[in-house]
C-alpha cells in the first residue's frame, strides 16, 4: 500500500509543480520582468507524463526542432 500512495505522492507533487512552472512561464510572458519560456518548457515537459494533449504538443515541438536542426 505504501508503495502505491508514494505513487501517488510523487505523480501529485510532479503535477502541481508542472502547473506551477507553467502559471509562473505564463506570468513571465505577459510581464517583461523575466523570461517566462524559462519557466514554461520545463513545467510543460512535466505535466507531458499525466497529460497526453500536452505530450502530443511536446512530442511535435521537438519533431520540429529535430527537422529545423537538419535542415
């Protein structure tokens, strides 16, 4: 049982951490103060593993910098 709300621990924790990175990559866009991509690739990159709409933008984000750097 432990194991399984471990799991569940870290899948939750990874989540809202993923969602708070892209809050904060979101807020960095609007405002000029700080870069928000910085912020907002690594949160979408985490939330990839729970959200398959997110993977399939990720997995085309980096067919097209996979096609962009061999051309």
């Amino acid at each position: 049982k432990s194991d399984r709300s471990s799991s569940r621990f870290h899948g939750r924790s990874a989540s809202i951490s993923g969602i708070g990175l892209v809050i904060v990559g979101v807020i960095g866009l609007i405002v000029p103060v700080m870069p928000g991509w910085i912020f907002l690739i690594p949160g979408l990159v985490i939330l990839a593993d729970y959200f398959p709409p997110i993977r399939r933008l990720v997995d085309w984000a980096k067919a097209k910098m996979e096609s962009v750097k061999n051309s």
